[in-house]
C-alpha cells in the first residue's frame, strides 16, 4: 500500500512538472528586441520604380508622390522626424552612427503608436535649373516648401537625396539621429539616386 502511494506520488510530480513546464514555454512570451523600420515608397507602392520615366532622370515640373512608411516597434509611441537631404557622388554617406554633412533641406515629424506604421507624404518637383561651370543646381519645392540646395551635380547627373530617421529624446528635449537601442543609438539612414534633366 505504501509503494503504490509513493508510486502514485511520484507519477504526480512527474506529471505536474512537465505540464506546469508546458504551460510556462507557451504562455511566456519570447524576449524581443524594440526597433523602428521604414522604407520610401513609390506612387505605386513599392520600395522601386520611383521614376516614371527611364532610369532614374527626372525633368524640371515633373512632380513625384512618394511616401515613407515608418514602423514603431519600441513598446512605447514615438515622436519621429524623416530628415531629408541633397547630395551628389561625392557627398560623405550617413550611417549607423552619424548622419549625413550635407545641408538639411527639411523635415517632416509625425507620432506613431507602438505595433503601428504611419506614412509620411514626400512630394517634390524641380522648378528650375542652373548651370555654373558644368555643375546643375536645381531648386525644388518639397512638400510646398520652395528650397535652394546649395550641392550641385556635373551635368545633373548623379544627385541623390538622403533620409534620415530621427526621434524625440527626452533626456536631452530634442530630437536625436536613429533610435534608441540596447547599447546605442541606431540610424537607419535611406537614399535614391535620381538625374535632373
């Protein structure tokens, strides 16, 4: 009688643990990592194709919808600024660690939600062309605003824009290039190459 309780002990133990252990594995969520990721879109919707024409040439007046699609996945909302700027080939890339040194042309700031995406219209046209030297300088009009970047290409080819994802920090009140990560801050800068003919 005492084996058969000490039996029938053991075999309740043994069945409690791996049950509890089940029960522990699927009702625990894995650990994850907070993060932000975006992509600039074109009129069509896709990370491609932002040109209607052939190649990557764009003429003066021809206007271009694109949108970013920005993703939050910090577990908190987001204040966060898509810094956009005008370069050529010979212009330093930003990177993870340090944003672009090519002049700002403007911005755009939007919150977003934790586990949400929100899109942030980007339209732009070149108004006007000016050429010294054999270098092009356009002026545009982005989002409605008129800007005059002071980088030039050889013969309009080769410019490219670079965004640049910022978010607000409230230890310092201002906004910070990338987000915060588990070490450090994290940039995740973009760029299209285009041509203005």
């Amino acid at each position: 009688m005492q084996r058969r309780v000490a039996v029938l002990l053991l075999l309740f133990a043994s069945f409690s643990l791996v049950y509890s252990s089940v029960a522990y594995y699927s009702l625990s969520r894995p650990p994850t990592q907070e993060f932000m990721a975006w992509g600039v879109f074109s009129p069509s919707g896709t990370l491609s194709n932002y040109f209607s024409g052939a190649g990557a040439n764009v003429t003066m007046g021809e206007t271009l919808n694109w949108h970013f699609a920005v993703s939050n996945q910090m577990g908190s909302i987001q204040y966060a600024q898509v810094v956009y700027r005008l370069g050529n080939s010979a212009s330093a890339n930003p990177n993870a660690t340090v944003p672009g040194t090519v002049p700002q042309l403007g911005n755009s700031s939007i919150f977003i939600p934790n586990a949400q995406t929100a899109i942030v219209n980007f339209t732009w046209v070149i108004t006007s062309r000016n050429t010294v030297g054999g270098m092009v300088f356009i002026t545009m009009t982005i989002n409605g605003q008129q800007v005059s970047p002071s980088v030039g290409a050889v013969a309009g080819q080769r410019f490219r824009f670079f965004f640049e994802l910022w978010t607000y920090d409230l230890a310092s009140n201002s906004f910070q290039y990338g987000y915060k990560g588990q070490n450090s801050r994290v940039g995740v800068p973009l760029q299209v190459w285009f041509n203005s003919l």
